[in-house]
C-alpha cells in the first residue's frame, strides 16, 4: 500500500508504533496509546474532541509539496515507531494520520482501523474517537473551501533514550548506545509477542 499512496503526496510506512509503557501491563493486540488534543494539528477535526485512542498503528511519511498535512500524531517518547525490516526506532511524534487534496477531491487516510471499530479490538466508543470521526467526514462531505492549515503541535524527540528493566525512559544523548536500545526493544517485543504480530507476510518480498 505504501507504493498506492505516492500518488496522494504521502508512503506509508512500514513500522508500528507502539506504547512501551502500557505494552508491561496490556497484551500485544490490546495495546493503545493516546493523542491529547494539541497532537491533533487541524483545528476543524478537533471541535468538541480532547483525546483520541489508538491501536497500535503505521505512521506516514508526507512528500515535499504535497497538499497533504498530519492529522493525528504520535506521542513520542516511549510511545515509539519501530521499523521491523530497518531495525529502526523513532522517538519522535510522528503523522498517524493524514488528511489532503487531490485535484478538486479530499482524503484522510489512517496507519490502522482499530480506532474507528466496533468490536473486541475497536475503539469507536473509547474517549471522543467517535466525535473525533464525525469531525473528519463532515469536512470530507463539505463543499467550502479545504482547511488545511495546521496549529503548532509539539514534537518530544530530540535525542536518544534508553529503557530500564521496568521501561522507564532514561534520558542519554551519546547516540553511541542507539545499537543497544534497538536490541533491547526487540527482545522486548519477542517476549511479549508482538514481534510475532508484525511479522511480514509470507506473500511479500
């Protein structure tokens, strides 16, 4: 899909982002994270929204030009983006969810359904998921003028962190350990299945 997704200005990439703090106490596919309101950079998807629960979800990468802007973003910090085939982790706040223009048309696009379902997994009637959703298809079916200035959003990343045993961020900035934590996550991840859930298809390369 990451390929399809070129042509909107925006790849999907092929990571996760999980929460290590809550993955100690919540199986893998129970696993959520929040975004408050100031990671919801667009002011018309956020009236009358505070919070907006996640699964656990792919993050974007946007093209230079494109009329595309984040819609959501990640926490950041032990809220990671961990890319299984680079062996790359991400402490940064990261898009989500992107919402954009193409020709005379509008389109949102999601790392992940969970947050918009019904069901065991979903999240549809967890904090104001469902408002947060009325607000991004009323502005898909609306016929003014698109809206896609974003609001400064913060973004929590600017060095290395390091986790205990009981995953508490520890802050370091010599990026000479960046090695060690990414053999750390993984062993965390292998332990409490999640690995396991993000393995690639037998089908792809």
């Amino acid at each position: 899909m990451r390929e399809l997704f070129g042509p909107l200005g925006c790849l999907l990439n092929d990571d996760a982002v999980i929460d290590l703090q809550v993955l100690r106490t919540t199986g893998p596919l129970e696993t959520f994270f929040d975004t408050p309101r100031s990671l919801l950079p667009l002011a018309w998807a956020v009236d009358g929204v505070s919070t907006v629960r996640w699964r656990t979800t792919a993050t974007f990468t946007i093209l230079p030009g494109a009329r595309v802007r984040p819609l959501a973003l990640s926490a950041g910090g032990a809220c990671i983006s961990f890319n299984r085939t680079l062996r790359r982790i991400s402490f940064a706040s990261l898009p989500i969810a992107v919402a954009g223009l193409h020709g005379r048309g509008r389109f949102v696009l999601f790392g992940g359904p969970h947050a918009f379902e019904n069901g065991r997994f979903g999240l549809l009637t967890s904090h104001d998921n469902a408002r947060y959703l009325q607000n991004i298809v009323r502005w898909l079916l609306d016929d003014s003028p698109p809206d896609l200035v974003a609001q400064p959003a913060a973004h929590h990343s600017d060095g290395t962190f390091f986790f205990s045993n009981r995953l508490d961020v520890i802050r370091n900035d010599d990026d000479s350990g960046s090695q060690h934590t990414i053999n750390y996550v993984e062993r965390l991840l292998r332990r409490t299945g999640v690995l396991k859930a993000l393995a690639r298809p037998d089908w792809m390369p």
